[in-house]
C-alpha cells in the first residue's frame, strides 16, 4: 500500500537555514488496482477502513 500525503504543516512558518521547526504530515494509505488484482476477495475484504482511509 501507498501513502497519499494530503496536508504538510509546519510551525513555524517561516524556515531557516539550521533552525529547529517541527513538521506535521497528514497521509492516507491506499492499495493501488495492481496491488489488489492478484488478491483474493477475502483478502482486500480484511483491509480495515482505518487502514485505507486514514483517520
């Protein structure tokens, strides 16, 4: 599986050369057709909504 990355914050706003910032990244996971192709219906049955979804 794939993670989408959806939102970036950083605080501050503003970064410098050699300052410290800490950085957020919101991403959702989810399976490409070719990775679900091969797989089985109970297999991609199992993958959680939390799993593909996010959140």
């Amino acid at each position: 599986m794939e993670n989408k990355i959806v939102e970036i914050i950083t605080e501050p706003n503003k970064v410098y050369v050699g300052s410290v910032f800490k950085l957020k990244i919101k991403a959702i996971r989810y399976a490409t057709y070719e990775e679900l192709k091969p797989k089985t219906y109970n297999e991609v049955k199992s993958f959680s909504y939390k799993e593909l979804g996010g959140m």
